[in-house]
C-alpha cells in the first residue's frame, strides 16, 4: 500500500524541527517505516542547491532564479527521495514542500501565482501531500526565537513585512485547502503544541 | 536602439568557441559594442550552476531537474546580463541558449518537447534570438574533435546516440525557424567556416 505524505511548513522560529522529530517518532512507534526529510534538500544535488539559496553572499539571485531552483531541488528530491519511499509504502514527513514556495516566493517576494501554478503542474501535478501541518506564528514571536537560534540566512535577513507575507500566504493556502491543511497555533508551550498535532495525526490519517 | 542578440549552436568539437571569438573580434571592429557571454553560465549563479551540470560525478540528476537548472541558470543569466546590455543597445552574442535545451535535454534526453516550451515561455517568452548560428558536423568528427582537446563533461559522458539525437534536434529547429537560423557547415577548414559566418552577418543583421 502506497504510504502517506505528510508535510510540515510554517515560519522562522514555529518550531518545526522540534515537532518533526516528535512526529517521526510517534509514527515510528506506530509502527510506519518513516523517510524524515526537507526542502530545498534531501538529495546530494538539492542539498547543493540548498547552499547556493540559502547563502548570505549569494545577494544576486533573481526572483525567477529562485523559483527555478526550488523546483529543479524539488524535481530531483521528488524523483530520488518522495516517490519511490511512498511507492514502497514508507510514510514520507518533510520539513517544507511547495506551498512554502507559495508562501515564499509567491508572498515574500511577489513573484506571479501563475508561474508557480505552472511549475507545481510540471513538477507534481499528480502528487500532493496528504496532510500539511502548518505551525502559525504571530511574525515578531518566531522571528525573536529564531534569532536566538543562528545567524541570518538569506530568507532571514528580509525585512519584517516580507515575512508578514509569508505568514498571510500560508494562511491563505490553508484556507483554500481545509481538507488537506491542519493550521496549529505555534504559541502555546511544546508539549501542547504536540499535543495538537498528535490529534491531527489521529483524526485525518488514523495515524 | 535596442541591440542585437545572436547565438551560437552546434554539437561537441563543432569548433563554437573559435568562431565566438571571431564574431566578436568583427563585430568590435566594425564599431559595435560586444558582450560576449555564453550558456550555461554567464553569472556568479548561474557559474555555480554550470560546475553542478557539468561535473561528472554529478550522476545523479533527473532529466527534469537538469532542465529546470538550466532554466534557472537562464533566468539569472537574463535578467543581470542579456536583458541590460540589449536594453543599453550592446549586441550579445551568446554561446548557447534555448535552441541548446531543445537539443540536448529535448533530442538527447528526450524530454517532453511541452515542459520545455513552458520554461520558455515562463523564462524569456518575449525575447528570441534575432540570429542563431548553427555549426552542424557528423557526430563522430565533433567528438573526435572534442575528446583531443579536454576530459568529458557529465554531457560528453552520453553514448554515441545521444549525440546524433542532439544534432538532429538541432537540423529540426533550424528547419521550424529559417528566418532565425543559419545552418552552417562545419566541417571545412577555419577559414572557410569563418567566412560563410561573415556572409551570414552581413546578410541577416548588416554587420
């Protein structure tokens, strides 16, 4: 039986990673053979793109540039990673898929829905995720914890309102696809916010 | 007055880089302002882009992914050079573009002539080349011309086959688009090669 893909997305500092490892471990104990995995990444070439996107230095990336190369990262984790673990039965759990492209290049940057919708048709047309997990987070509040995190990448150094957008883009996905998106309120403490997601797991996959 | 945009094509061993230089030389002489760039490349990124592409040991990228990266590396290349030096009314003259994608990833790889005519449009719908040469050898001279000169790339690594679906992609563009290309033979000497070029600037663009 084909597994289920299961993604989680949200801003700087919604604290992601924290509940990726407690949902790779619930599903583990569950029982589900789980490929843990992340975009851009997941694969020698999109961990390489990865670098290239997310380096500070990198200042002279066009908005299309960086839409082509999320997608050419995408294409690749897609055909080495995605498909063949949810062919093979495994749960897939990634850290990021394409509606952070919408929420990113589409809301932060403003770049035209329409190129994405035509990039996600050429890319996936025929693949979604199952369930998103979409970790929400008034912007100053995740900005202020990722601060404490790490140094900038070249996401983390746009201006506040930039991730206003992506906040608002996000939440405008979720909107548009109640049936596959489960909004979490990231506020709350971890055991809470958990919580939550563990109810979502239940309720809309038996997981 | 907006400048001109040529680009040149050709196979393995066609002898392309010769003939940028001379283009450039003649161009520069008969007084127009030359930027002589080529594909893919041409940028800081799009550079990083082609190390990726070309590197051997790069075995694994999907023929989708490789055709997204290109189009990435072409949207940068785009929008920092070619765009800004026609906008300012310089002549490019281009080693390689689209017509090279058609051949390569549509004939070599045999992708999906409908996902590349989408990147075009996406990436540069509104500008073509106003004139494309196309130095066309058999196979088997170019790549005996090109395996003296340097190491195979991840591309000079493909079989014999390849190589004859990439010219004959290369003869069928040329065909859907005579007012844009000039098919020129490259197996002559370099001098007599280089004078059907001239003819061809002078009687296309006026050069």
């Amino acid at each position: 039986m084909r597994g289920r893909f299961i993604t989680m997305e949200g801003g700087e500092g919604a604290g992601k990673s924290t509940m990726m490892e407690r949902v790779a471990d619930w599903l583990g104990q569950s029982g589900y053979r789980v490929v843990q995995t992340r975009e851009p990444g997941g694969t020698v070439l999109a961990e390489k793109l990865r670098d290239i996107l997310l380096d500070r230095n990198n200042l002279s990336i066009s908005g299309k540039a960086e839409l082509l190369l999320m997608f050419a990262a995408r294409a690749q984790h897609l055909d080495e990673v995605i498909r063949p673990a949810l062919e093979r039965g495994d749960w897939v759990l990634c850290d990021r898929f394409t509606d952070a492209t919408w929420a990113y290049q589409g809301g932060g940057r403003g770049l035209p829905g329409e190129d994405i919708a035509v990039l996600e048709t050429l890319v996936h047309g025929d693949l979604q995720p199952d369930l998103t997990l979409l970790l929400d987070l008034p912007v100053e509040q995740g900005l202020k914890r990722a601060s404490r995190r790490s140094a900038a990448d070249r996401f983390e150094m746009e201006p506040h309102g930039f991730f206003e957008q992506v906040r608002q883009a996000y939440l405008d996905r979720a909107a548009a696809a109640p049936e596959r998106f489960v909004v979490i309120d990231a506020a709350p403490a971890v055991e809470e916010v958990w919580s939550r997601i563990r109810s979502a797991l239940q309720e809309r996959l038996g997981a």
